[in-house]
C-alpha cells in the first residue's frame, strides 16, 4: 500500500503480499529472498495473514522450468449481499456525472438498517460506514473524508484512528444519533467494477534461495475482479424503487446523508484483521463507476 497517490488518478492495492506466501507453500517455508532483490525482500517481510481470504477469494499457479518459476495469482474480492440492497432509481452523480447506484432509503429500511455500520461520522462529508455481506467474517469499508493522503497505507492509518474516535463518541449520549440509523437517513453509493490484469517487473529476475538451490523469478502476474453494487455479484434484475425523502423527524438528530458523491475510500478485509487488508481501492474518478 506503499504506491504514490496520484491526483486525479484511481488507486488500487490487490494483497500482493499473499504472493510470499503462495510462493511457500509450493516450494517450502524454507525459501528465502536473496538480499540482492530487494522488493523481493520487502514481499517476504510484509505484515500479512493468509487466512484474510479463502481459497475460492485466492488462488495462486506456480510454474517451473528447471531453475525457473513462474507465478500467476488471481483474487476475486466479490462479496454477496443478502438482503440485497436497493438499486436507486433516482439519479445520483460523481463529480457531477451520472452514475448507476445502489443504497438504502426510508423505502428498504426496515430490511437493510442492520446490514450497514457506521464507524465514524463527522458530518455528511466526513465518515465512515462498513457494509456487511453474507459471509460476516469480511467486510467492506466504505471512507469518505477530504484529507490529502500521500499512499493508501497512510489513509488506513488514519481510518484506524478515525474508527477509534468513532468508538469514543459512541459513549457520549448526545452523540449517539450519530451512530444509528433513522428511516430519514439515506445511503447512496456508486456501483464499482474492477477488473485488472498487470505484472510486476520490478519482481522480474528476482532470486530465491531454497536450500542449495537458487530459483530465478521469470515473471508474476496478478490478477484482480472486485464488484461492488447491490448483490454484490451479477445484478438481479433492477426494480424502479422511488425514493422518498418527505416527512423528516421533527426535532432530534439530524437526518443523514452518506452520499458517495465525491472521491472516497474502498477497503476490503477480514473483519477482525486490522493490520492487512486485501483490496484497498480509492475512487477518485468514473473509470471503475457505472455511468448512466
């Protein structure tokens, strides 16, 4: 998660370190990086768990030719929603372009109010929500804030502090309407579809050392898909739910707006993992949205 953040550019980080382990355990614990490659070094000491994701999320080849290997490794960061959420008929944007969303509104509140947390809110620009799927060992995080970040390794720095201070306000009484959900309060955000494909020259020609025997790297390949919409796999067929935003509480909280209008924070990880996500994204342009 070390990369530069570049303006006006789409982020991504796709758990490269399962790559270290994925060398393990087809060729033993007992392989090492030489201290010549030094990003080789660096993949071999990185903080990770393997079992962050299973074996159908993660899935690794490993391909020998005498003292040759070769190494292609697929992760498929797809979460299924169940119930699903409700596609927004209604028109959302980012930065002002059309874009296909999906949410929750006074009209699926009943059915969806548990499926989303909130983490942390500031205000309806600045805040944190987790989307819960089906498998409630995972979880999609979903930040929101204008704070400049060098690397995404910065921002979930940040997230964890801010998650933090969350869990702070939660025990000021009149600061808790900020942390439970009203049928008032709405939840829009842009359908992502990811699907990359890319080596890493920079582990091209790296050298392992396994026992007595040198092992070159000839390339790695990654690959990564990632859907975020109200399934969370392919779309069911859409129902034209209006959203109804009449009649607010009077008086008492506030009612919310978390609409993902603006550049924000994607992280996908195992919900009681805080040291190593396996999908960070930074949506900061249409490019991975669904344009209408």
């Amino acid at each position: 998660m070390e990369q530069t953040i570049k303006p006006d550019k789409n982020a991504v980080y796709a758990s490269l370190p399962l790559l270290w382990s994925a060398l393990q355990e087809q060729l033993g614990k007992a392989i090492q990086a030489s201290e010549r490659s030094q990003t080789l070094q660096q993949l071999a000491h990185a903080t990770v768990d393997k079992n962050s994701v299973n074996e159908k999320q993660f899935q690794t080849a490993v391909h020998r030719d005498e003292n040759t290997i070769s190494l292609t490794a697929t992760l498929d960061a797809t979460l299924l929603f169940e119930p699903y959420f409700e596609h927004m008929a209604t028109s959302a944007t980012f930065n002002g372009i059309p874009v296909n969303s999906f949410g929750m509104s006074k009209n699926s509140f009943d059915r969806l109010h548990k499926q989303i947390e909130i983490h942390r809110y500031r205000d309806d620009d600045h805040f944190i929500i987790g989307l819960l799927p089906t498998d409630r060992k995972q979880q999609v995080l979903i930040y929101r804030t204008d704070k400049k970040y060098p690397t995404l390794a910065a921002m979930y720095v940040d997230l964890q502090e801010e998650i933090q201070h969350g869990r702070a306000d939660m025990t000021v009484p009149d600061r808790l309407w900020r942390y439970s959900w009203t049928p008032y309060d709405r939840v829009v955000i842009p359908r992502v579809a990811l699907g990359v494909q890319g080596e890493y020259p920079q582990l091209s020609g790296g050298v392992l050392q396994n026992g007595n025997e040198q092992l070159t790297l000839a390339n790695v390949q990654h690959k990564t898909a990632f859907l975020l919409n109200e399934t969370g796999t392919k779309l069911a067929v859409e129902m034209d739910i209006g959203v109804d935003i009449d009649g607010l509480p009077r008086g008492g909280s506030k009612p919310k707006n978390i609409i993902l209008d603006k550049p924000f924070y994607i992280v996908v990880k195992k919900r009681d993992d805080n040291i190593s996500p396996y999908l960070v994204l930074w949506i900061n342009n249409t490019e991975l949205l669904e344009i209408q």
